[in-house]
C-alpha cells in the first residue's frame, strides 16, 4: 500500500491545532471542520482551508463547507459523468480490496461484511486504507462504509455484540434500547463505518420463521417505539450529521409473514395486516430514517401489480408506488443484496446492494439522466451530511479504545440480564456450594448465544465457562445420557441448556417443525429420571412448543439470544442470585405444533391458549431464595 496512513493522521492533527488556534470570532463564524486527508491539497481562502477534491487548484462549490448539502450535490453532480454517477450507486460487498474500484471506478458504498473482521485496529486501518484510495479519484468522492449490524459492530472481532432484537424486546426497555444504539453508533464510527444495515422494523408474526430473533418481538407498539429509538440513537435525530451513522429500516413492507414461516416464500397480507405492518415504517420515516430497505427475497402479491412477481427490491409497486408514492418517503431507497440491480434501480432502488462494477453500463443505458441525477442526489447529501467529505479517516487508537470500553460490555450485560424471563420457577434453593452438572452442547457453544449474524471467530465465554468460573468444580455431559447416572442424582443440580445453533435465514431444525430435537428431549428424559433438580435455560432464536422441556423442568428460564460478548455472564449472575429476573415473554409460545399450525402468519397474538401468552414472565428479586 502506497498511501501513508501515518501522514493522515499527522496532518489531521495538525490541521486541528490549526482550527484551534484560529481567532476565535472567527471560528464561531465560520467553524472551520477538521479536515482529514492523506492526498489531497488544501486551498487557502480567507484564512480557512479547503480541499481540492477534483485537483483543479480552485475552490469548487462541492468542496466549499460552508455552503449546504444541496448545494454541494447540485455542483457535484454537473461535474459527473454518466458512469460516476452510476458508480455512486453501487454498494459492493468488500471481501479483498481490489484498488481500482475506488481509484478508476469510484463506488459509493462498501458493505464491510469480513473485511474488517480482524480487530478493531485493523478495521479502522483498512478503512483509512479505502478511503485514501478514493481522494485520487477524478473527483476525490469518499466512501460510505456500512455493516449489516443489526446486533452492534458485530463484523470486527473485538467490537460490543449486542443481544439480539428479540432479546430486546424481552425487556421492554425501550429507553435501554436507545442507550445500545447510541453505544453502537459509537462503535461503528470509530472503525469508519458510518452506514448500519439496521434496525429491523419487521413483526414476528409466524413462530416459525428463523427471523424472529431480528425482529422486537410481535407487539406492534412495542416493535414501533425501539424501531424509533434505534433510528435516533444511531442518527442522533431526524437529519443526518457528523456524529451520525445512517439507519437502513428493513425489511419493506414488513418481512415476517412469510408463507408458512419459509424465508424467501410470498409474503401474506390481507387490508389490516398490511396497514399493521406499514404502520412501524410509518413511524420510522417520521423519525427520519435515512435509508429503507423493502426485501429481497420475497414477492407481496396482495399488493398486485409487479409485486406478484418481483421480489419487494425490484418491484415499482413496493418501492415507487407504495413507499414513495403513498407513504411519501423521501429518503434513500437500500435494496437487499442478491438481486437484479439494474431492474431494481429502474423500479425505483437509489442504492444497489451486492451490485458490481459490471453494472455500471447497464444502469446508464436503462436510466435517464433525470432519474440519475434524483438517485445520485440523495447519496450525495447524505454523505456530505455526514461530514465525511471533510473527514473520512478514523483513529486507530481510538478505535480500540472504544470498543474495548468497559462501560459498553457493562450495558450489554444490562440488557441481556433485563430480558432473561422465567416461565417456570419451582423448588429452587441457592446455587452457591451445590453439585452442578451442565448439559447440552449449547452450554459450549458460544456462538449459540448470538444470530449467525457475526464474525466466525468472534471469542467470548460459553455459558460452561461462565459456570464454571462461578462455581468452580462442575461436570459437563452434552447430550452424553450414559453420563447421566454417574453424575446427577437427588442433590444434584442440572442447568441445561437447549436451543437452536446460531443461524440467519434458515434456522437449525428448519421451519417445519417448532419441536425439540430427539437429542434434546432423550437428554431431559434422563435427566428427569435422575432425580436431579432441573434448570433449563433456553436460547430461543423463535418460540418453541415447550410442554414436554416445561413439564420436567424445576425451573426454566429464557434467554433468547443474549449476546455473544456478555450473555454467560448474564444467565450464570441470574442463576446465582446477583440480579432480579423480570424479563417477559416478547411472542406467545405455543403449546404444540398443532396451534403454530393454526395461526395466520400474518397476524400478531393469534395462538389460542399457549402455553404462555405475550407478556409472561415470574419476577424473582433474587433466584433460589
């Protein structure tokens, strides 16, 4: 690499001793930003600085900061051709660099996925790295960097892993919501990522689908006041500015009533779903959501025209006609990744997720230059709102200092300690000096504690190595039943731990089926017939049909997905006393397949006497007292 990120950041800081030495009517005048640059000029002008974005020594409209956003877009785009404009529309997907897709072809919009997945340091290295990359292009156009980060910076191995939205919603905090939001923003803007593929506004209205841990749950109002909270923590308000990272609300019109829970499936509506789901987006674009996304793997037929056969992110009449025709929404339109980017641009898409530079032609042939310049327009003010004109580069140091602050694993601990729920409490003493026995691979399994929506080699503490670190000598067995007579009997007591795997899309035991696995089930049989006190600890990513788990339980708590970063120590700090349990329950759990069959998936609350309705759950101030 040729650029030297150690001269940004030496000539950053000189050019802030230099803002801060300057007069000071002066700088209340005019508030000279920091600038930032490793190979651009600075044009001098009435004793403020610019920089020569396009290399012409003059000061150019685009790079002038005291003028607005609109007016910088507006003269940066009469200075585009037809291709750079195209290019801004793009949003790759950065695995390994390739230089000349910032220096020649000069895209908009880099998903980080692994790229930055190695540290903090290094993510905030390799941003630098892109971004010094792009000042040589023609027009020296930054790059906006984004993540699909629906649970904190979770791509960089190091960064805070919030719980999962599901997890959220068991808290019903949503003021603690708005709190992690803020601590991600933090987070992300350290490592130069200034774009979060987040929050998910969809309803968790059909238990089977393996999306239900993204979503805040199946109350409508629930879901709406975190969907809000999440956009202002992250945005800081309804406009974007430096401090901000832009929302993407996902996914339009409201992704969680797939046909029979089947992810990619028809989305079910009928007048009064349709209006239930829209009404959280409703409330997103009040609070000024930046980006929206409409979702790519499914078709909404009730909406008739084109939406019967195109996924949502290539359909006019999701994005043109319903969100921005009757919705009003002005804001950028973020497709999905895995799609046909030139037809979802000419339906109505603004920015192209997974798009490559092969498509740049393709988009300049099927747009007219009116329709370019509108889409172009909208990224354009969005990146000079957020500043990184004058400043794309971070501070490495920085970077691993926030996201190794203490204060932000302490609140994640918070929320997944606020969201632990106790649907079963009976016959519990303290912990402290017993005989314990953990079950289930799930209690090593780190990733458990967390959707699939993380770096591979993300290290935390297991729910095993949290146990084990509270109680010292304890026996493990995973779903080994011969194990079991050799270590559990009447004084024994078991914490098992049962639940799916991490996963995305497709959950591990598939969508047909809600019930427990063999494994799991033969696990609880032995150990009910032990003799042993049980406590079962759930990761849920979904409900589960929980009779037979409940029945032969002493006390089962939920968990949901808690968060890789400090989920054990959540659950094993409950277990022991040291925090009250008062979680409740964000969805109904079904008391067998049978009732998950009969249910709409388009309708929240359905089920008909569940085992345990919305809202459930035992407060206990201290657990085994």
């Amino acid at each position: 690499m040729k650029h030297n990120i150690k001269r940004a950041a030496a000539l950053l800081l000189t050019l802030t001793m230099a803002a801060g030495m300057m007069p000071a009517a002066l700088a209340e005048e005019t508030a000279q930003p920091d600038l930032g640059t490793v190979n651009l000029s600075l044009i001098e002008q009435g004793g403020l600085q610019f920089k020569d974005f396009n290399k012409n020594g003059a000061l150019d409209p685009y790079e002038d900061w005291r003028l607005s956003a609109g007016e910088r877009a507006d003269d940066l785009l009469a200075q585009m051709t037809s291709e750079e404009k195209a290019a801004q529309m793009l949003h790759i997907t950065l695995v390994t660099l390739k230089e000349s897709w910032f220096t020649d072809t000069g895209v908009g919009f880099v998903l980080a996925y692994t790229y930055l997945s190695d540290s903090p340091q290094a993510a905030a290295q390799k941003a630098n790295e892109v971004q010094a990359l792009a000042e040589t292009s023609r027009l020296g156009i930054p790059v906006v960097f984004s993540m699909d980060s629906v649970i904190g910076a979770s791509w960089i191995n190091g960064a805070t892993i919030l719980p999962d939205q599901i997890t959220l919603a068991a808290t019903g905090n949503v003021e603690l919501v708005h709190q992690l939001a803020q601590m991600q923003n933090e987070e992300m803007r350290a490592t130069g990522v200034r774009m979060s593929l987040s929050p998910v506004a969809d309803l968790a209205t059909d238990p089977r689908w393996g999306r239900v841990q993204e979503c805040f749950g199946e109350d409508v109002e629930t879901a709406t006041a975190m969907v809000v909270a999440c956009i202002d923590g992250l945005q800081g308000g309804t406009t974007l500015t430096p401090e901000s990272v832009m929302a993407c609300v996902k996914h339009f019109p409201g992704s969680g009533s797939q046909t029979s829970g089947v992810d990619g499936s028809p989305l079910v509506f009928d007048e009064g779903s349709l209006s239930t789901a829209l009404s959280i987006f409703e409330a997103a674009i009040e609070a000024g959501a930046a980006s929206i996304m409409p979702y790519g793997y499914s078709t909404v037929p009730f909406l008739g025209g084109d939406a019967v056969e195109n996924y949502a992110h290539e359909s006019s009449t999701v994005m043109t006609e319903l969100l921005r025709g009757q919705m009003g929404y002005e804001g950028i339109i973020q497709t999905d990744w895995g799609l046909s980017p030139t037809a979802a641009a000419v339906a109505g898409a603004d920015a192209l997720g997974g798009a490559s530079q092969r498509e740049i032609s393709k988009i300049v042939d099927a747009l007219t230059e009116e329709q370019l310049n509108e889409k172009v327009r909208k990224l354009l003010v969005a990146k000079f709102e957020l500043g990184v004109f004058e400043n794309p580069f971070v501070d490495e140091e920085n970077a691993v200092a926030v996201l190794g602050d203490p204060e932000h694993k302490a609140l994640v601990k918070e929320a997944a300690a606020q969201a632990l729920t106790l649907v079963k409490y009976e016959n519990m003493e303290p912990l402290a000096g017993k005989k314990i026995v953990v079950a289930g691979e799930l209690a090593q399994d780190t990733h458990a504690m967390s959707s699939g929506w993380t770096v591979e080699n993300y290290e935390a503490p297991s729910i095993l190595d949290a146990i084990t670190e509270k109680a010292g000598d304890v026996t493990y067995i995973g779903y080994d039943t011969t194990l079991v007579d050799g270590a559990c009997d009447e004084d024994t007591v078991v914490i098992y731990v049962v639940g799916e795997a991490a996963g995305t899309h497709e959950p591990q035991w598939g969508t047909s089926t809600l019930v427990f696995p063999e494994q799991q089930t033969d696990m609880m049989n032995a150990l009910e017939k032990s003799g042993a006190k049980i406590i079962t600890v759930a990761l849920m990513n979904r409900p589960y049909v929980m009779t037979p788990m409940v029945e032969a339980s002493d006390a089962v708590l939920l968990a949901y997905k808690p968060g890789m970063t400090c989920g054990a120590a959540a659950i094993v700090e409950a277990l022991w006393g040291e925090h009250a349990i008062t979680g409740k329950t964000p969805f109904q759990i079904p008391a067998t397949m049978d009732q998950v069959l009969a249910q709409r998936e388009d309708l929240p609350k359905d089920i008909v006497d569940p085992l345990f309705d919305y809202g459930f759950g035992i407060d206990v101030a201290v657990f085994g007292e």
